[in-house]
C-alpha cells in the first residue's frame, strides 16, 4: 500500500508532457520564420556597418554633416538595427510554449525579460550606432543659420552621448537569452543550441557590463548572437512541421 501511494504521488508529481505542446505549431513556425527575419536583417546591418563609410563618433556638426552626406545609407543602416527588435520579441513568445513543460518560472522569466526587453529597444531612440532623431536634425540643420546650427548640434551631441551610455535594455536582453538558454539544457532544443546560448548570455552581460571599459566583447557577442538565433528558429520550424515530416 506504501508502496502504490508513494509511486501514485511521484506518477502526480511528474510533468503531464514531457514534449512540447504541438498545439502551439503554427506559432513555432511563426516564431521560427521571425528568427529568419531576425539573422537576415542583423547580418545585413553588419555588412553595412563594416562597408559603409564609418560615422563620427563625437562632435555634433560632424555627425550631422556626415548624416546629409549619406542620409539614404544612414536611413537604412538605423532601420537595420531597430525593426529586429520587433522580429525578436515573437522569438521569445514562441519559446515559452516549446520550453514551459521543462521549467514553468525560468522558461516564463526568460522569455518575458527577453521578448520585452527587445521590444522595449523600439522605444528607445538610439541604436548604439547613431539614432534615427538623428536625420531630422540633419536635415534641419543643412538648411539653418548659423546660430541654428550650433543649437542643433549640441542637441545631435546629447544623442551622441546617449549612444555611448548603457541603458537597462541591453543588459536584459542578454539576462533573458541566458535564462532560455539554461531551460534549453534540459531538453527539447539540441544541447549545442543551448550551450551556444549560454555563452553567447554570458558574453552579452560582459560586454554591457564593460562596455565603456572593452568593446571587444561586443564583437564576439555580435556575431554570436545570430548564430544562436538562427540555429533557435530552425529549431521552432521544425518544431511547427507536421510530426510525420520529421525525420
């Protein structure tokens, strides 16, 4: 009788699925594509941050007198590193259905300081790379008086310094790709994702942490972090696929 009460306690106790919920396959798909739409738009704003001609970074005449020069590329660049934001955030939505059955209060916190983190980057107005205000006070700016001018740029300066400041945002999202990536250790994602994930979290908290200090760590973290996205959402599309399609 001890024995049949403490195996029914134990069979309770256990998860009631030990798989993700396949209920949620349009939404790995979704998520899975969104991390596509994710690498693609990153990889292509690197490409164009490493060939475009290099920005100043400081002095307000200068930045916004480089911004008229190249206002098309400059438009395109911000957009490059803004809209992923949008993109990232339905990544983490996606996650938590995947990921929930393994760790309910990690899989939640990881994916809700994740996905709102990264759709908290919508609001702020730089980019680390400039700011898109940043074109307005360009074209302002071409076409001012002198005492104009001056009030502009040191307005284009504030901005400048808020590029250079670390905000809460950056840290919490490498916070919440870090806490995913522990819950993925205990399965569903392959353990190399994980891991991946894991340092890629790590990397992140330190190059936020020493950002004023080493920006070396932001190059290691920036090619990473695609990686692991990109390696994340081909794991949710196949999640989404009818199950007779896996092999």
């Amino acid at each position: 009788m001890v024995t049949s009460t403490y195996a029914s306690a134990s069979d309770s106790a256990a998860p009631a699925t030990t798989v993700p919920d396949p209920s949620w396959a349009r939404l790995y798909r979704i998520g899975g594509a969104c991390a596509g739409v994710f690498v693609v738009m990153v990889v292509a704003g690197i490409v164009l941050t490493v060939a475009a001609p290099a920005a100043p970074t400081e002095g307000g005449t200068a930045t916004l007198a480089h911004i008229a020069a190249h206002r098309s590329l400059y438009v395109l660049q911000q957009q490059l590193w803004i809209v992923p934001g949008v993109f990232a955030a339905v990544v983490y939505l996606s996650l938590f259905p995947a990921l929930r059955h393994l760790d309910r209060s990690l899989a939640a916190l990881g994916t809700a300081i994740g996905g709102g983190a990264w759709a908290l980057t919508l609001t702020i107005p730089t980019t680390t790379t400039g700011a898109p205000a940043l074109v307005h006070l360009s074209d302002q700016f071409a076409v001012a008086d002198p005492a104009r001018r001056m009030t502009l740029a040191t307005a284009a300066e504030t901005l400048i310094a808020q590029n250079r400041t670390s905000s809460v945002v950056g840290p919490l999202t490498t916070v919440g790709l870090l806490l995913v990536s522990v819950v993925m250790l205990r399965g569903v994602f392959p353990r190399w994702v994980a891991w991946l994930g894991v340092v890629t979290g790590v990397l992140g908290i330190a190059a936020e942490a020493l950002r004023m200090v080493v920006e070396g760590f932001y190059v290691v973290y920036g090619i990473l972090l695609p990686v692991w996205m990109a390696a994340v959402g081909w794991q949710l599309y196949r999640l989404g696929r009818p199950r007779a399609d896996k092999t």
